[in-house]
C-alpha cells in the first residue's frame, strides 16, 4: 500500500512485480506531473483519491497520454472524504481542552511549512494552539 506520491512508492511497483502482488495507492496531496508518475498510476490495482488531486492526477496522466477514463477501464479508482464521521452528541477532546494542531508532512518546501508558521505566528502567544511539527 501507498500512502504518498507514486514517485516515492517506486519500491512498491518492484515489490508487485517480484511478489506477484496488488498496489493500493492513497493519493492526498497533488501528483507532480511527471511522465514516472503517470507510468506509475496505471501500474497500481487499487486508486484512491481525494476530490482535490483530480486536477493533477488527470495533467499528470496527460504526461504520458492517458487520461482518468482510461485509468478507470484497467484499475479500480475511486475518490474519498478524508475525514470521519462522528455524531454530534459524541463528547469531543477538542470541546474538553485547548486545540493542539500536529504537522505530520515533511519540511519540503511545497508541503507549505512556511505558510503553516506563518499562520501560526498571527495569534498572539495567549491564543496560539499548542503545536507539534
């Protein structure tokens, strides 16, 4: 299973090939538009993406002429909701303390670590979430 870009899971298309086995790959952040990366989405069994990727997966694909339709024909795709649904009378940790945001992507600059501190700084030290990078 992939949880990045196809270009960081080349491991995996190795790992299919040698093992005989199915890739699922997780697509939530934008694919950059590579022929690799387009070689590599028609490769995967299994596509899952997030509404917001579709742009970049189709000019993506558009690399090595290919488009959504004929990834659909050859592999299961399907977008979902990053999220969970939780009833609203189900207490929340975040109703009992102070927010606390986690940055969980790496430092590379297009990952908009920059932006996220920027933003960060704009509270005042009172009102600034508690925050783990």
């Amino acid at each position: 299973m992939g949880a990045s870009l196809p270009s960081n899971d080349l491991a995996l298309l190795f790992s299919k090939k040698l093992a005989n086995s199915k890739w699922l790959q997780f697509i939530h952040g934008n694919v950059y538009p590579s022929r690799l990366n387009a070689r590599l989405l028609q490769q995967v069994d299994y596509l899952y993406y997030l509404p917001s990727t579709e742009a970049s997966l189709q000019e993506t694909l558009a690399r090595d002429a290919c488009n959504m339709q004929q990834l659909i024909h050859n592999t299961h795709v399907e977008s979902f909701i990053n999220g969970i649904d939780v009833p609203c009378s189900a207490p929340l940790l975040c109703h009992q303390h102070q927010p606390r945001v986690l940055w969980a992507a790496s430092a590379l600059r297009w990952k908009g670590l920059d932006i996220f501190l920027e933003a960060l700084e704009r509270f005042s030290a009172a009102t600034r979430p508690i925050t783990d990078i």
